[in-house]
C-alpha cells in the first residue's frame, strides 16, 4: 500500500502575535512538538474525511487542477498523528494545514514540494479555517528555526530565516507553562482586538508601535546574546499585549504567582474569559522554577528548537 507521510512543528511567538496581523513584524520559532499527515488510498467503506481535512485536500486539488496537472480521482484517506496541544497558542492547525499539504502534494505529484510552495497552500487553508490570519503561523511550521515575518500585503511578505539558532542561554531558560484552553477561538481573538482598534485607531496604534518596537529589539537581543535585554522585552510584550486585551485573569494571575521566578507573556492569539492557552516563561532559575511548578501541579513543557520546519517522514 502506496503511504506519504509529512510532519510539521508547532510554533511559538517569541514577540508580535496580534500586531503581525497589521502589518508589524513577528519573530517566531518553530518548535520541536509535530504534527504528523500520512495520505493513503482510502478503503471503499472508510467514512467521508472530516471537514478540516477536506479543506485542505480542496485547496491542494484546486491548486493543481489550475497548473493543469493531471490529477488521480482515486479517493484518499488521511490519518493524522498530533502531538501539539490543541487550541493554546501553539499553532496545531497551522502544523496541520503544513503538513497535510506537504503529504498531499507529494501525493499527486510524485515528488517533494518546496517548503515555499506547500506555505503558500497552508495559508490558503488557514485563512479557511481562521478568516485573516496573518500566515505566520503556517510559515514559522513550514520553515521551522527563528523567523522573522511581516505581512505588508497579501502580496508581499517578508520572510527573513535569522540564520541564528535561538542560543542555549535563552532555549535553556525558556518553559511553556499551561494556563488552560481559551474558550475563543483565535479568529474570536483577532475580531476582538479589531473591534478595540475600530473604537480607538489612534491607541491602538501607538500600541501596535510599541509592540514592533519590542520585536525588534528582542531581535537585537537574541542576535547579541543579551540576556538581560531578552527579558525586559518579554516582559514588556506582556504589558502592551495586556493592554491590547488579549491576556485572561488565569494568565496573568499565574505570572504574578510566578514573579519571583522570571517573567513571562502570552504567546499566540491568548485568551479572555477562561485560559489564555500557553504562556512563554523565561525563568531566572529553570531547575527551581520547574520545582515549583511541579509542586504546584502545574503543567509545563520544555521549549526545544526545531530547526528543519515541515519535511517528509516517508514515501512508501
Ligand atoms: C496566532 O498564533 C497569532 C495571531 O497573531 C494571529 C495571526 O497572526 O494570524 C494572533
């Protein structure tokens, strides 16, 4: 039996989400937590695909359709693996769209796609599934390692590979902590920093400045090793990221429980009236805050770098 298997990391933002969507850079890193597509030819009594998984089989059949490709009409079954928690701010459906189109191109075509083409389908299919994404998330899943992204149009964007990895002294100290699932969506959250930005353009400005300040120097930072200045712009992302509205009571009532241990932000599209998904928490002490957290049963992960974005697993 004919099997093709991609898989795509999850992501984090280090500092831009929000912001990203108006235009303002993002740095991102994709991170060692996959999602994993296997296509195969579907058995004559397997149910229909479920409807995120038609999305995506659509648009790379569209898209092959109009370069004129020939195109099998034998039906496909998708079988997906995922090991990156869903709905906090860590991109799964971004991993998803990267690494069913990666599978489903290979399919078709009998060879391996370029990592700019399948980002090019995913953010067709995430723009599906979220309404206006940005397409960072799908392109730091495609191309993994320490992004820089910008959105300027939907027909120009910026996507830098900072040839550095994210050094030792910053991955080592990094935790992602768990302050539950936002009950919004992040096309809700989006919508509601829209709706603070039709009421106040001027605020909401000067906000979005600040936050791509903040990028940028946390840029400076990983690229000078500095951390002290690393710090300062997590912790002063938080605040403009509070200001924007996009911080539940859950998250930040966890940083202020976790103050004597380092400092932390939203990282993703957040949350407001329950969980505010993962927070990205650089601690002073990573053994004692690991400690803590462990006695406090507070669930966490470890942030370790993938470097190699979506990629082919096997072509059988
Ligand atoms: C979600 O991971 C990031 C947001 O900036 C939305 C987007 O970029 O499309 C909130």
């Amino acid at each position: 039996m004919r099997l093709v298997t991609y898989a795509a990391p999850a992501k984090i933002i280090l500092s831009g989400e929000h912001a990203v969507v108006y235009g303002k850079p993002a740095l991102l890193l994709g991170i060692g937590y996959h999602c994993a597509v296997t296509v195969s030819a579907a058995k004559r009594l397997d149910a229909p695909l479920p409807p995120h998984e038609q999305i995506v089989l659509d648009v790379v059949r569209n898209a092959l359709k109009k370069e004129k490709h020939p195109l099998s009409s034998e039906p496909v079954s998708l079988s997906v693996e995922n090991a990156i928690p869903i709905g906090r701010g860590l991109g799964s459906s971004a991993a998803f769209s990267a690494a069913a189109v990666g599978a489903l191109l290979h399919w078709y075509t009998g060879k391996e796609p370029s990592k700019d083409r399948i980002n090019s389908l995913a953010y067709i299919a995430e723009k599906h599934f979220h309404g206006n994404p940005s397409g960072a998330d799908n392109t730091a899943s495609c191309y993994g390692g320490l992004i820089y992204y910008r959105k300027e149009f939907e027909f120009l964007k910026t996507i830098s590979a900072l040839n550095a990895k994210l050094p030792a002294v910053f991955e080592n100290r990094l935790l992602l902590i768990d302050t539950g699932r936002p009950e919004e969506s992040t096309a809700k959250m989006v919508q509601s920093v829209a709706q603070r930005y039709n009421s106040d353009p001027q605020g909401s400005d000067r906000l979005l400045s600040k936050i791509e300040k903040c990028t940028k120097r946390l840029v400076v930072s990983v690229v000078t090793e500095d951390a002290e200045l690393f710090g300062k712009c997590i912790q002063e992302n938080q605040e403009h990221l509070q200001a924007l509205g996009v911080v539940s009571k859950a998250a930040s009532a966890m940083l202020t429980q976790l103050a004597g241990y380092g400092v932390g932000k939203v990282t993703g599209a957040g949350g407001k009236a329950s969980g505010g998904g993962y927070l990205l928490f650089y601690c002073t002490d990573r053994a004692a805050t690991e400690a803590y957290l462990r006695s406090h049963s507070l669930p966490f992960l470890p942030v370790v770098q993938d470097i190699h974005g979506v990629h082919c697993r096997q072509s059988v």
